[in-house]
C-alpha cells in the first residue's frame, strides 16, 4: 500500500513537473514572439528614419543643383548684360566718331570754298 502511495505521489509530482515545465515553455515561446515582434517594429522604424535621411539628402542634393543651376544662369545673364553694355559703348564711341570725322569734312569743305572765295576775288 506504501508502494501504491509512493507510486501516486511520484506520478503526481512527474504530472506537476511537466505542467509546470509546460506552462515554461510556453511563457518562453511568448517571450521570444514579443522579442520577434519588437525587433521587427525595430527594424521597420529603422527602415523608415534611414528612407526618410535618404529622401531629405535626396531633396538637398536636388535643391544644391538647382542653386547652382541660378547662380550659373544668373552669371550667364550678367555676362551677357556686360557684353550688351560694351557693344553699346563701342557704338556709341563709333558714333562719335563718324561725327567727329563728318565735322572735319566739313570744316575742310568750308575751309576750302572760303579759299576758292578768297582766290575769285
């Protein structure tokens, strides 16, 4: 009878040991799918700041090119505005001059009627 109790006694710790064991198991395996889940939302938001760096430095190098893109247009304005001002004074030096030379011929012309003037008389 002893025996019988001995043997109900070990059977039922065996039974308790597997639950509890069991119930281990089981808190494990939830433990390691809440660490799964972390690491994945982890690894997502990781994703998502590293797509949003690549976007900001995407839209900066854009904005530089673009930048440097006015600058270059607005040095190319500014040498053509340059240019534009030297052809106007060389034309208006040039201007000057065929009226500087129109007035000696005419000085020249007069100079010499006055001398045919002279000589008539």
């Amino acid at each position: 009878h002893a025996t019988s109790e001995f043997a109900e006694e070990a059977l039922k710790r065996a039974e308790e040991k597997a639950a509890r064991d069991a119930q281990r198991r089981a808190e494990k395996e939830r433990q390691a799918e809440l660490k799964a889940e972390e690491e994945l939302r982890l690894s997502e938001q990781r994703q998502k700041i590293k797509a949003e760096k690549a976007a900001a430095k995407a839209r900066k190098v854009a904005e530089q090119k673009e930048d440097a893109e006015r600058r270059r247009e607005e040095r190319e304005a500014a040498a053509k505005e340059r240019e534009a001002e030297k052809a106007r004074e060389e034309q208006e030096t040039e201007a000057l001059r065929v009226q500087e030379r129109l007035a000696e011929q005419e000085r020249l012309r007069k100079e010499e009627e006055a001398a045919k003037e002279v000589e008539r008389q």
